[in-house]
C-alpha cells in the first residue's frame, strides 16, 4: 500500500494538490434512470415491488413484507446479548450523541406588540423521519446513533429505520444501535426501492416527513428524486476527513482516524495536514503496520492509494 507523500514547499504542490481534491460531481445518467424507474415502480405497486427488488437486490426469498420487519423485542434482544464490551461502547456513545443535542433544542418564544399583535418562533419536532441505513459493503451503528438520535432527543414520534441486509442476516451491533437510540419501526430493505417506500409509503411501511441517512449512489439518486414529496437532509458523496495535527499525538491514533472514513468505500478521501515531517513518516509507518490487522483493509488500501494523502505543511 502507498499513500501520497506532499510538501507545500515542493515546486508542483498546487498542481498535485488540486488534483487530489478534484472532485467528480457529475451525477451518472444510467444509476440515474434506474433509481428513479425503480421508485416510480414502488410509487405504483407499493409493498409488492418493494419486495420483488429486496429479494433481486439483496439476495432473498421472501414471501410477504412482514418478514423484512424488525419488532421492537428483536432489537432489544440484539442489544441484551452484545458482547459486553461492545455494549459498553454503543450505550457511552449513545449518551454522549444524546448530550450533545439536547444543547440544540430551540426554546420557543412570543411577544405581544402594543397593538394585541402576537409575533415569535415555535419549535416542534417533525411528526416522523424515516432512517436510512447503510447495509451493503459494511455495517454503520454509528450513523444509527447520530442520526437516531437527534430525532429521539427532538421527540419525533416514529422514527423508520430501513437498513439492507444482503443474504438476510441484520447486523446485531445495528439493531442494538437502533434500540438505544428510540427507532420506532425497523425494515431490513435498502436501496431506491426503500426510500421509495419512506417518501410515498405502502401498505406496510409508513410514508414519513423526512428522509436522513447516507447511502449508496442509488440511494443518493432515489434521494434526489423524492425531494419535495418529502424532506430530505443532504446529497452525500463519498466519505471524508482532513485530520490536522501539530505532530504531538500518538500517530497510531491518526493513523486510525484515517482508517475510519479510508473503511468506507474506495472512493473515500483521508488526509493528513502536519508541520512536522518526521511525525508524517510516522504516521507512514503507523499506517503500514496497523493496516495488515484491518477488517476491512483491502478497501482502506485502495482509499489511501486512491485518494489519501499526507501533507506536510513547512
């Protein structure tokens, strides 16, 4: 595995580093035209066409759309019988997401002019949001938890969660995820054909006011689409992070943080900005040897090789 080395002081940085951020926005026609075909169909047939896709995409056999349901039991079951460790871990962090947002809530106010004329802001939360969760390539409690949770903490009364589960076996870290953060509803179903589901609704799953969550560039083209019939947070691209550091952290520490986006796909972009030369190389050497040990470090490999880069800025 090699990871880009730059100076700032080197005579072509400015031509290397823009080419290392140019970014590819352009939206492709083909995933386009079947996103969108895909959630015209789930407008039309509902729960049938929503499960004529799972099973196509996702490699099942399932009979009715009741057996892509999650029950409330399951996901507490999933959490009860973590690791725990892991346990320890998801409810830490659940609590710390869930500090974090209670500071956002908004206070509503009013004041009544010398005419009788009453003017001010009222906050209430959304009376639901459908979850999207990513499945495919590898399992994300994280975004369970950060996305999740701000809705709890807002009081959304029914929160939807889909997440893709290829060959049939949900992920227990997701649903342990799901069951601290106050999912309401859960649907093993992903892609276009899922949010589909959320926006328009079917006889099973219930159409929501917003759609959150990242998701493959079906998902993002079915996103998209949807917009207007229902809310939606953003257009995600690939991952990304820009870690700066003065060169006095562990850089086994670093090294991981870039791991953490480089994980996501091959397309993710991990960058390091440091002023000190000796602590990038480092960082080289923290990389080389953590990276053997990696779940999922042929992906990591090729993000880095790809799009990764250690900047040293002198």
């Amino acid at each position: 595995m090699t990871i880009r080395f730059l100076n700032t002081k080197d005579k072509d940085f400015e031509k290397n580093f823009s080419a290392l951020v140019a970014v590819d926005s352009s939206v492709d026609p083909e995933i386009t035209k079947r996103a969108e075909a895909i959630v015209e169909d789930v407008h039309k047939r509902g729960d049938e066409a929503v499960l004529e896709y799972t099973n196509r995409f996702d490699r099942m056999n399932a009979k009715c759309m009741e057996e892509f349901r999650i029950t409330q039991e399951q996901l507490k079951n999933a959490l009860e019988t973590l690791p725990e460790d892991q346990k320890h871990a998801l409810t830490v962090a659940a609590e710390r997401i869930r500090s974090f947002h209670e500071h956002e809530l908004g206070q509503s106010w009013s004041i009544t002019e010398k005419d009788g004329t009453k003017l001010g802001i009222r906050y209430t939360a959304l009376d639901s949001v459908g979850l999207y969760v990513p499945g495919g390539k590898a399992a994300y409690p994280s975004s369970v938890l950060m996305n999740a949770m701000p809705a709890h903490v807002a009081g959304v009364k029914n929160i939807v969660m889909v997440v893709p589960t290829p060959g049939g076996t949900p992920n227990q870290l997701v649903l342990a995820a799901a069951c601290l953060a106050g999912v309401s509803t859960c649907f093993t179903i992903g892609g276009a054909q899922a949010v589909a589901a959320l926006a328009y609704g079917t006889k099973t799953i219930p159409a929501v006011d917003k759609i959150v969550g990242p998701g493959n560039a079906y998902v993002a083209a079915a996103k998209r689409y949807v917009f207007g019939t229902v809310g939606i947070d953003m257009i995600a691209g690939p991952s990304e992070i820009l870690v700066i550091c003065d060169g006095k952290t562990n850089p086994d520490w670093i090294a991981m943080d870039l791991f953490s986006q480089a994980e996501h796909d091959e397309l993710a972009q991990a960058i390091l900005l440091t002023p000190d030369a000796e602590f990038a190389e480092a960082v080289k050497t923290s990389i080389e040897k953590q990276l053997p040990d990696m779940p999922r470090k042929d992906i990591i490999a090729a993000s880095l090789k790809n799009r990764g880069a250690i900047i040293v800025t002198e």
